[in-house]
C-alpha cells in the first residue's frame, strides 16, 4: 500500500511502498498494466465505431492475422467477407453503446473481460418495411498482445433480447428479429450463478458466503469452470 511522507516542500509528494519494496521492475510493470487497460478499453470503443460507420478494414484489424473465420476459415480477408454479408443483410443501420468492462489478466500478453452492449438496429423487412430492433447483451472476450499491440482474440457475444421497440420482450425466446423464428440468446449462459440461483428455493437459513475471489480471477471465478455455450449469431 502506498502512503505520503509529511514534511516535504511544498507542492512535493513522496510515495513509499509499505510491505513490498518499490522497485524499477515493479514500477514498469505497473505503467504496463495501465497502458494495457486502457489499450483494451480502446479496443472495445474502437470496434463499436468501426462497425457501425462500416469500416470493415478498421473492425477486422482489430483481430489478429489468424483470426478464425467459422470453422475452417481463417484470415482477416474471410472475416471481412462473412460481416459484409451479415451487416448487408440483417442491417440497414446499427449503433453499439457499450458499458460496464471488466478485465482480468492472464499473464502480461492475455487478458479476458466482459463487456455490456446496448445495440440499436434498423433492420429491414420480408415487406419491404423496417423494424427498430433494440438489443441487450454483452461480450465474452479474449484479448493478446501480439508484436506490443493488443488485438480481440476471440470475441463471444451473448445476447439477453432482441425486439422492436415497441414490443418488450417478456417470456422465453428474447431474441425476437423480424421474419425469424424467436431464440435463446445465451445471455446468462456464461455464468452458472443464474441457474443455480433459480434452481434452489429461498429459504429462512442464514446463506453460506464464499471467499472473495482471487485477484485478477473473478471472472474466472464467477464462470465456476463452465465451458462457452454455443451462440446463434445471425
């Protein structure tokens, strides 16, 4: 923990590290990490504005050279081809809001985190009219930095709703587009917590609490070991 030392000059503040010993190492390691952060929160931002201005060359540069296209593709030039094909068809106009992010890392090139994202959609039709679809979901993300740039490494979208505007979806199938059949969208599927929540039934015992996570696994340790659920994304 850092503290100040009293009696220095005016305008002067001097930290010292209390149970662990500053050192240079220490101290980059730390400006690395910030940078990092901050690189990572770019990286959210930056693929919201490339998406919804369509600028494919900006999004998919956002992924590694490799990045894996479906299962047998891979490559930035697939990538691009399979959202112009999606953007095209499903969207006339999008814009991504996104919030709360979190991110833990796995050593100092790896990250995970989970990013909320509230989506609008104009969205067109079997009629030749359009729908206003608004969306909430978030992202189940793997981040790497590569050659001292950080990259989307995986990105998994899990959705709670989707639906016109004016018609809230309340019940099961949230995922409500227009001309498609209504679907789970795999919104709480990440965490078990939800689950289990609803499975066990309120009771008038005093609940067990378990130990705060470990520094840098809470999210790990909120998934509880469970494995990526599959996601219809289009």
């Amino acid at each position: 923990m850092l503290r100040f030392l009293g009696d220095e000059p005016a305008g002067t503040l001097l930290l010292i590290d209390e149970g662990d010993e500053m050192t240079d190492e220490s101290v980059i390691a730390r400006l690395d990490r910030l940078e990092s952060l901050d690189d990572i929160r770019q990286l959210a931002a930056k693929y919201s504005l490339a998406l919804d201005m369509r600028d494919l060359d900006a999004m998919v540069n956002l992924f590694p050279a490799d990045v894996r296209v479906g299962k047998d593709k891979v490559g930035r030039a697939y990538f691009k081809q399979w959202m112009d094909e999606t953007l095209r068809e499903q969207f006339t106009g999008t814009a991504h809001h996104i919030g709360n992010h979190i991110i833990e890392f796995e050593d100092p090139d790896r990250a995970v985190g989970v990013v909320y994202s509230k989506n609008e959609h104009e969205t067109p039709t079997a009629d030749g009219g359009r729908e206003w679809v608004i969306m909430q979901m978030l992202y189940w993300d793997h981040y790497q930095r590569i050659d001292g740039r950080w990259y989307f490494k995986r990105r998994l979208p899990c959705y709670w709703y989707a639906t016109d505007l004016n018609k809230p979806p309340c019940g099961d199938n949230k995922m409500r587009w227009p001309d498609r059949d209504h679907y789970e969208g795999a919104f709480h599927s990440l965490f078990p917590s939800w689950q289990k929540f609803w499975s066990q039934p309120p009771s008038d015992e005093l609940p067990c609490v378990a130990p705060p996570a470990p520094l840098d696994q809470f999210l790990i340790t909120m998934r509880g070991g469970s494995t990526d659920p599959s996601i219809r994304t289009r």
